[in-house]
C-alpha cells in the first residue's frame, strides 16, 4: 500500500521550503506513509503530469489509478522497483466537472465533463446523453465542484448531484440519472450532500441538509420528515403520433400493463394520462385522468396472484401528437410499468 498525494510539494534535499505544483503526483514508500524521501532502497517518488494546469481528482479501479487533470485524463500503474508507478496519457482536450464527478461501476468509470458526459471501459470515449443541453444548460457553473456522482447498482444506475440555477443558497438539489443497462437519462430534483455505493450496506445511503444519513430504494415513503409523506413518482414520454404527423389520430382506449407488488396499502392505484398537442409547439390540451386501480389486498397478501385490476380505460383524446404519463401520489404506493396498449386511429382534422 502506498499514500498517495494528487498535488504536492517536490523533494529537494537542499530546500525544505519547495514551491507546490499542483501538477506533481507523489508517494510515500511502500507500507511506510512516513517515508517520502526517495532513496535506492524504498520505492518513495514522484512525477510532474505535462498535460493541463492542475490535477483534478484520482480514482483507483481494478488495475490502475486514473488521474483527470484539467484538460487531461492519465493511467496511473504499478511498475516496481525502480521506477515504482508509470503513467500514461489515455486522452487530452477532455474536461471533468469536479473532483467528485466520477463514479465506477462494473469496472467501467463515467464522469461529468464540463460539456458532455465520458465513460472509460480501457479508452476514452464520449457518453451520449439525450438530456446534455438541459443538464448543462440548468448547471450553477460557479458551485461547480460541488457536483459528486454515486452508484445505484440495484437498478443499474449512475446519478449525479449538481446545485442549478434556481438553486437557494447554492445548495445542491437536483440529479441526473444514466441505466446503463437500457442506456436511458432521467432526472429529478432532491437535495443531497454525499453518496455511498453498495458495499456492506443493503441499499444506497446518502446525506442531506439535515445531518442525517438516508437509506435509498427501500420503502415506499419519504421518512425523511417527521411522519412518513407519499413520493410523487411519475414517468412521462416524450411526444409521439402516426405515420409522419400529417393526420391527427383519435384514441379512445387504453389497456394498462401495470402491477403493484411492494405496496404496502389496500388497492393501490396509478393515473395514467395521454396528454394530446394538437402541433408541435402549442401547448397540451384537454386530458382524461383516468385512475388504474389494484384490487389486491396488500395490507393482509405475503404473497402476490396474478393481479387484478382495471383492465381497460375508455378516454377521448384528438391530437396530432401526444405524450404518455403515470403517475402516483398516494402513501403505500408502489408500482412497475410493463407495456401498455393505447387504441388509436387516423382522425380528421376538425
């Protein structure tokens, strides 16, 4: 084991008082975090980075340590005696948000550049993001080293925190979401200080504002208050249509693939909603909210049947293009989206 320090003072034997570089990596001698003086018989040293102005942060993986600088990203391997660690530039002209910006995950690391997102899987390369003009855009850039990042491996997620621009007091309070299984971005809003990955613990545990430690992905409530409250869980499509939009289509039923198992009350439900637009650009109109109701009993069932449940939903909706939304709101609440089947046909115009 070595102590390691991204930023340091340079040995010199004749001056104590050396200027800091904030480009030198330095190390003490192997098991010895006392010893940092190099001599032929530890393996104590250091090396100046040449790519960007200052080292940014370090995160060691499987088989190397990888170091960002400002502009550059570097492979940090043990060698032995003599030279101890070499380095290797892995890619230059490349940015990272924070020092807290980088989270890995499956032996694959991704962080938030100060443009786009990157992912590192043996190469460098850049991490296609659906939502990159909204994140960027919504991002406080003065409170930028406050964004960290964390795993959520249960669901196969990467989260970053970050402070936005209608943030108060620069506190951080929203997130962004990458599966890296589906490949899909989501994000949100929720007020967090700090991130810890699975590891002895069950589930995710964060900080808030409020000095506690906050268990994820167990429950359905928010415990975080003084008595447990419903968490408003939605997801919402973007806008599709027919064919090529030239028609306006007409639905008039839905048949919801939804199940409730992890509820924790009597027949929980969802709303699911079709918002229509009648063209790009105008607002939503007029939508039916129609209620998709369980009727397990969740309270007093250990176990789950096949469910049953509303099991179509007649609604009247014109539009030539329109969005799909679920939602919740109720306490006890739980819920999982299968493959829901909407009823629509080319309409006139009028």
């Amino acid at each position: 084991e070595f102590v390691i320090c991204f930023g340091a003072n340079p040995y010199s034997p004749n001056d104590s008082a050396t200027t800091f570089n904030p480009m030198l990596v330095r190390w003490s001698d192997q098991a010895n975090p006392y010893q940092w003086i190099p001599i032929v018989t530890n393996q104590s040293g250091e090396f100046t980075l040449t790519n960007g102005s200052y080292i940014m942060g370090a995160r060691s993986t499987l088989q190397e340590i990888l170091v960002w600088t400002d502009s550059a990203i570097y492979s940090m391997q043990y060698l032995g005696p003599p030279y101890t660690w070499g380095f290797q530039l892995l890619m230059d002209n490349i940015s990272i948000m924070a020092p807290n910006a980088v989270v890995t995950v499956n032996n694959v690391t991704y962080w938030m550049g100060k443009d786009k997102f990157y992912m590192y899987t043996g190469v460098v390369s850049t991490l296609p993001c659906s939502l990159s003009q909204f994140i960027f855009d919504d991002i406080n850039t003065t409170q930028s080293f406050q964004v960290f990042g964390g795993a959520n491996e249960g669901y196969n997620e990467v989260w970053w925190f970050y402070v936005s621009n209608e943030s108060t007091g620069n506190a951080v309070d929203k997130y962004v979401i990458y599966n890296y299984l589906d490949k899909v971005w989501s994000y949100g809003t929720m007020a967090r200080t700090a991130w810890l990955q699975y590891g002895i613990q069950p589930y995710p545990v964060a900080a808030d504002y409020n000095q506690r430690l906050l268990y994820h992905e167990v429950g359905t409530d928010d415990v975080s208050t003084s008595s447990p409250q419903p968490i408003t869980a939605y997801v919402q499509s973007s806008d599709f249509g027919i064919e090529a939009g030239e028609h306006i289509g007409f639905i008039w039923r839905m048949l919801p693939d939804v199940n409730f198992n992890g509820s924790t009350v009597n027949n929980p439900s969802v709303t699911m909603t079709v918002k229509p637009r009648q063209n790009s650009g105008t607002a939503y109109g007029t939508a039916d909210n129609p209620v998709v109701t369980s009727a397990q009993n969740y309270v007093t069932y250990p176990q789950y049947t096949i469910q049953q449940f509303t099991g179509q939903v007649y609604t009247r909706l014109r539009g030539r293009q329109m969005a799909f939304r679920i939602e919740s709101t109720g306490l006890g609440v739980a819920w999982q989206l299968g493959s829901p089947r909407i009823d629509i046909r080319p309409d006139g115009r009028r």
